[in-house]
C-alpha cells in the first residue's frame, strides 16, 4: 500500500513532535508546516491543539489555517482536530467568560468542565457509537486527556429526518463529572478530544484506522 501523504499543521506554539512521531510510525509519511499548499494539497490534514481555545484560533488565523480546513472539508478531503484542535471547530469557546469565535463546523459551544477536579487529566474509557471507524477494534479501550474545557453537547444531525440522504456524525462520548464529547466522525472532519499520540497502543491504533481513510 502507497504510503499516504500527512500535513500536521504548524501555527506556531504547542508540542507537535509527538503527534508527527505517532504518525510516522503507523506507517504515513508525515510533514510539519504551516504551508497552505501542502495543506491543501495532503492525503490528510491534522490540527494539534494545547491550552486555551483563544490562542489557539489567534494562531490558527494568523496562517490562514481556517480557510485551509474550511477548503478541504469543502473537497470532501479529510482533517483530524485533536485536544484543543477539536475544539475550535465548534461555533465558540466561553473561556472565563470571555466567548471566542471559533470555526463553526460544528454547532455549539466549548465550556469549562463541571467537576469536582479539573483539568481531567488521565485515562479514561470512552462510549462509541455503532459504526465507528476511528475506534474499530478498540472500542473497550482506554484513552489519555488533559482538557479542562470540552464540548458537552452535539446537536448537529439530531433533528434530521430518518430518511435523510446524510449520514449523521458518529458522536463517541466520555464522562468527567457529567458528559463531554470525547470524539466526532462527521465525514471528512474527525477530531478527538483526547490525545491519540499519548495514548499508546490504543492511540496508535486509532491513528493507524485515521490513516487507512486517507
């Protein structure tokens, strides 16, 4: 099998090696930039996320990295958001009070967690949909994740009509005091909110079945 061609995109801050090591090593042949037209023109687009939503759309913007996504998606051409790079995909993230525009893929908004403890910080298992192709064969898993902030809920595809040509978003859920979105496949969109590249095999695993869409 040819060997499928991976952007990680490079806005300027967070720790992305580690996201570009797990990808290598499921075999996809990986770049760090922050090129618009190698972006556009991979296999697969990745965008990493760490720390505050706010940031990371200010970096994101300041390299045109939305436009990029908006356009793949427009071509049906696949992305991955991790962590805080799931995140900005939803319509707004409210961060002490303060709302940040965020990309709009999704409807919704990104709130600070509802627990006893946050930032949840560790492993935790995950609820998957029916159907998943990200999480198959590691459905029972456990899944590494240092968030403080999360969607809590996914609107998007619940009023369609039974009927409907469009399939609607396997949505794969997760529980830190009460519910939070752990993962979304939507078509060419994916994202998890959990770190793959820090969570082992599993993680790998996950990667790996990203890849073989490509």
């Amino acid at each position: 099998m040819t060997s499928r061609s991976v952007v990680v995109l490079d806005y300027g801050f967070g720790n992305v090696r580690s996201a570009v090591r797990a990808l290598e090593r499921v075999g996809a042949e990986v770049t760090l930039t922050c090129d618009r037209a190698a972006a556009q023109e991979a296999d697969g687009l990745v965008v990493p996320g760490v720390g505050a939503f706010a940031a990371v759309m200010a970096g994101l913007r300041a390299v045109r990295g939305d436009e990029v996504v908006g356009r793949r998606l427009a071509g049906a051409r696949p992305v991955l958001g991790i962590c805080v790079g799931m995140q900005v995909l939803f319509d707004e993230g409210d961060e002490h009070g303060v709302v940040t525009e965020g990309m709009g893929e999704w409807p919704g908004s990104v709130r600070r967690l509802d627990a006893p403890v946050v930032p949840h910080m560790g492993w935790s298992t995950v609820d998957v949909p029916d159907g998943s192709a990200l999480f198959a064969g590691i459905e029972d898993e456990r899944f590494y994740f240092v968030h403080s902030y999360a969607a809590q809920d996914f609107t998007l595809g619940t009023d369609d009509p039974p009927d409907s040509p469009f399939r609607a978003p396997l949505v794969t859920w997760s529980q830190h005091g009460g519910r939070f979105v752990a993962a979304v496949e939507n078509g060419p969109l994916s994202a998890t909110q959990f770190h793959p590249e820090k969570s082992g095999d599993a993680g790998a695993h996950l990667l790996e079945n990203w890849v073989a869409t490509l």
